[in-house]
C-alpha cells in the first residue's frame, strides 16, 4: 500500500499543489461544474435542527467541496469558477472558493482508495439520523482515550456528541455560531481557547474554509494531542497532513450522507492514537 505524502502544514501544502509537484500543473486542469447544495434538517426525536450550505467544483471524476455560512457565498462564487483552472482558484479571493479549488484537485490526483492510504467504511441505506448516527462511530472509532478523558469537539454534531457519551467520553462542544447542544450545554465560541482543557480534539473540516483550522493543528502538534478530523469540507485536503498535527481522518467526499437514503461510503485514514 502506497500513502500519499505528508506536509507540515495547510500553506506548505498549496505551495506544492501551486507548483504542480504532486501531479499535474494545476494550471492545466479547469472546473467543469460548480454548485451549491442547501439543506435543512431536524431529525425525529431531536429538539433541534440546523442548517447546511456548500460549495463544491467538479473537476473531472473528482468533486472537491467546502461549506460555508448558509447566504454568505455570492452568485458570482459560481460564476467565477465555472471553466477557470485549478491555479487561478487557488489564488481567489473567497477562502471557501480556494479550499474546494484544493480539495478537487487533490481528489483528481489522489482518490480515495487503498492505495493511497485509505479504508472504506460502509454506510447503510436508512434515515438521515440512522446514516449520521454510523458516521459518527465511524469518526468516534479513530480516537484512543480512556474513559472520562475530555474531547474538544470543534463543529457541533449532535450525533458525534452522542458517540462519545456513548464512550464515557467528556467533551467541551466548540461552534462558531454558538448556541447550545441537543442537551443544553453551552456551545463555546472559542475552540483555541479551550484547547488546553482537552485531552485530544475532534475537529470538522469546516474549520479550513473558516480560517481556523491551522491553530488548532499547531495547538495538537505542540501538544502530542490526537487531532482526529471529519471532513466533508477538504476531505482529501486533510489526509495530506497526518503525521503533522493530525492523526486521523474520516473523510466524506460528496455526495454526503444527508443527500440520499441508499448506502455510502466514508474512508478513514490514520489510525487511532496516532498523536505525532
């Protein structure tokens, strides 16, 4: 089985890309399609629902994706990158626009597949909260604590919470939007911060459309912290980096599990404990 490489760090990353040293100028490489998918959700037997939006370009086979803030993406994101190269997007000035530019083009040359590292976890057909609740073991399954050991959970899933309940796991749930969790327990707003309060994080690929992500990265590296990360958003951005900050991945390329009822896949990379 053949890994894909390493970098240090998310800019190190882009540098190579940019430079067409992991495979094809990306000058050379142009998005066919560009969309955004919205949905709403409210689970049965939940108290509380929310709401998704993400942007995602076709490049070839590969479909690389970033979600952002429901209404704050412009029409004209998709204008922009509809027929434009993969390294002129990696230099626009919308983030999310960039990260889903990257995560194409690492999707094109780097498929999820065995020989690239990764192990394919069946998701069954079944509701949204059936599937979301499998996925949420799936990403749970990469972390190596003793029970009682304290999570940070950046990006608040209730079903991922609910694993590691399941666990006897302790988390402190971290949101940019704040609010509170299925539970009612305070969603704090300021995941950096609360970091040195946790034994290992479990950290959205959200946080790399945001600008939050390499903080948190750095925080785990200094620390010898397990970093395990779901990522829709930069799921094959995310890979890139094990070793360095991050010891495991379960990424969700689109289509995601909310989008459809039949069975899917989610590919896990790393293995539990890998703290580096």
């Amino acid at each position: 089985m053949t890994t894909a490489a390493a970098f240090h760090a998310y800019d190190d990353l882009v540098d190579r890309v940019r430079a067409g040293a992991l495979g094809p100028d990306p000058a050379t490489r142009r998005i066919a399609v560009a969309f955004t998918t919205r949905q709403a959700v409210r689970h049965d037997g939940r108290g509380t629902g929310y709401r998704n939006e993400v942007l995602s370009l076709r490049l070839a086979e590969a479909v690389g994706s970033c979600a952002v803030e429901p209404g704050e993406l412009p029409d004209s994101a998709l204008d922009d990158c509809v027929g434009a190269d993969v390294a002129h997007l990696l230099e626009h000035p919308l983030l999310p626009v960039r990260v889903a530019a990257l995560d194409a083009y690492l999707l094109h040359v780097t498929p999820h597949t065995p020989e690239h590292g990764a192990r394919a976890v069946p998701l069954p057909a079944g509701s949204s909260l059936e599937k979301s609740r499998v996925r949420a073991r799936a990403v749970v399954e990469l972390l190596d604590l003793p029970a009682g050991a304290t999570v940070l959970v950046v990006g608040v899933v209730n079903s991922l919470l609910e694993a590691l309940r399941s666990r006897g796991l302790r988390y402190l749930p971290s949101d940019l939007k704040g609010g509170t969790t299925e539970w009612g327990e305070p969603v704090l707003t300021d995941a950096l911060a609360a970091a040195d309060r946790c034994d290992a994080l479990l950290v959205s690929g959200m946080t790399l459309g945001n600008n939050t992500f390499e903080p948190l990265r750095r925080h785990a590296q200094t620390h010898g912290k397990q970093l395990v990360a779901f990522a829709q958003t930069g799921s094959a951005v995310l890979p890139r980096l094990l070793g360095h900050g991050v010891s495991a991945v379960c990424a969700e390329p689109y289509p995601f599990f909310w989008l459809d009822g039949g069975p899917g896949t989610v590919h896990r990379y790393g293995r539990p404990g890998a703290a580096r």
